[in-house]
C-alpha cells in the first residue's frame, strides 16, 4: 500500500473517530503523532529555501508598459537533468519563444486537468443527490475571462 493511501485511510480514520466532516488537516496531524504514526523526517533547509524562492518567483507581476495589464513575471519549465525532471525559471521578457511556448502549454494542460476533475467531482454530488438542483458548470472559461479583462480595465479608470 502506499503512503498516500495509507495516510486516507487515515483521515478517514480520524473523521470515523471524532465524527468531524470538515477536517483541520493539523489535527488530523496530532491524532496521527498520537496513534503512532512515524512522522516525518525535518526538512533540508537548501530545499524549504529553494521551494520559498520558488514561491515569490512565481508571485512576482509586472505590469505591461502599453496595456497596464498584469503579467508573470517568471515561469516555470520542466527540464530534463539525467534521469530526472526539475522545473527551471524563466523571465518572460528574456524566454525565448520556445520556452515560453512549453511553459504556456504545460500551464495550459494544468487547466485542462483541474477542469476535468471539477467536472468529475460535479457529475459526482449531482449523482448523489439527484433530486437537488444540479450544479451545472460552464468549461468554456473565454467569456469569463473577458470579463474579468475588461474589470480590470474599469478598475484602472476608477483610479
């Protein structure tokens, strides 16, 4: 068995225990110290900086000279060392368009996958509860995003 599926057996253990539906994860943390579970081994601090870093990277936005608009500034690209795949960063004034066109797909195919399992976990609750009012969500995001293009738009005349 994994450890993954050890550690949901878990919390399903944790909920049968205390009869909790919404579960704090860092007491599901105390009841698995308290039922002996091994806990883990402290992290390196090259990696927790490596992973903060990586963390304001991805949080930095400029902001277009033309249009206004916000923009990322660094991006992320999967690159083969050897037997493993790391993620690099990349300006995206600096990317050349290759790069940037890997980074914009692979963020792109994230999307697709996050759509996907919403639209699972909807038809799911919508099967259980057949005589509620089903919840019904829109995929095609473009009009969305249009929207909030153009709020974006009306905020910057606001100030």
């Amino acid at each position: 068995m994994s450890k993954k599926k050890d550690m949901q057996r878990l919390i399903r253990h944790y909920k049968d225990e205390t009869g909790e539906i919404e579960v704090d994860m860092k007491k599901v943390a105390k009841f698995a110290q308290l039922v002996g579970w091994k806990m883990p081994v402290p992290k390196d601090p090259l990696d927790i900086l490596a992973q903060e870093l990586a963390r304001a990277a991805r949080d930095e936005i400029k902001h277009d000279k033309d249009t206004g608009r916000p923009y990322r500034v660094n991006h992320a690209v999967p690159q083969k060392q050897g037997q493993q795949t790391v993620f690099v960063w990349v300006d995206i004034d600096e990317a050349p368009r290759n790069v940037m066109v890997k980074s914009l797909n692979l963020r792109r195919e994230q999307m697709i996958g996050d759509g996907l399992q919403l639209t699972y976990d909807a038809d799911h609750w919508n099967a259980l509860h057949p005589k509620e009012n089903q919840i019904q969500l829109e995929m095609d995001l473009s009009f969305d995003i249009e929207i909030r293009k153009h709020a974006a738009d009306a905020e910057d005349e606001e100030t």
